[in-house]
C-alpha cells in the first residue's frame, strides 16, 4: 500500500516526502507576539510584543550605557518596541498565532 501526503492526499515519494512540499516558515508574521499597531492609521507598523525579547534588549542596553556611561548610571529606564524591519525573520520566541492556525484549518475542503 501506498503511503499518502495528509494535507493533500499525493502519493510520496521514495523519501517518504510528499511532491508538492508543504512547508510553512515560523517567522514573525505568523508568530502570537507580532502584534500591529493599529493606533497609526496611515502605517500600521508591526512589532514585537514578548517580553523576554524586551528584557534582553533591555539588558544589552544597560550593558552598553555602562561601558559607555562617563561614570553616571541609568534608573528607571523604560523601551518599547520599535516597528519591526523584517518581520519574516524569525527568532528563539517563536510561538504559532492561534488566528494564523485557525486560517490553516479552515484550509481543509
């Protein structure tokens, strides 16, 4: 018996790989943290909402103002996230966006 790709029902070849190669990229764009900011209407830029993300920005930051503070330190200092450049880069937080998984779902005829 032969064996069956389960998204669209191709026979696979001899690597047990289906033809037409369905594949999906974790990138930015399908990822739950990736939020637009819909407060400006005219460009609603996409940006990165996780907070360990933020945190570690956060903490390269500091390091960097205390090599280069000239003997001052830094208190209460507070970032938000700029407008993402390339959201379909991906990186170690990538979680799937539940929206982008019930698009996948509502694939299936």
């Amino acid at each position: 018996m032969e064996n069956y790709c389960k998204f669209c029902g191709e026979p696979l070849n001899e690597e047990g790989k289906c033809p037409n190669g369905h594949e999906f990229k974790k990138m930015c764009l399908n990822c739950i943290y990736c939020t637009e900011d819909i407060s400006d209407e005219e460009y609603a830029p996409l940006r990165c909402m996780n907070e360990e993300n933020k945190k570690n920005a956060l903490n390269k930051m500091l390091e960097l103002l205390k090599k280069e503070g000239g003997g001052y330190s830094v208190k209460n200092l507070e970032i938000e996230p700029v407008p993402l450049k390339k959201p379909t880069l991906k990186c170690g937080q990538w979680e799937l966006d539940e929206t982008v998984m019930r698009e996948i779902l509502g694939m299936f005829k």
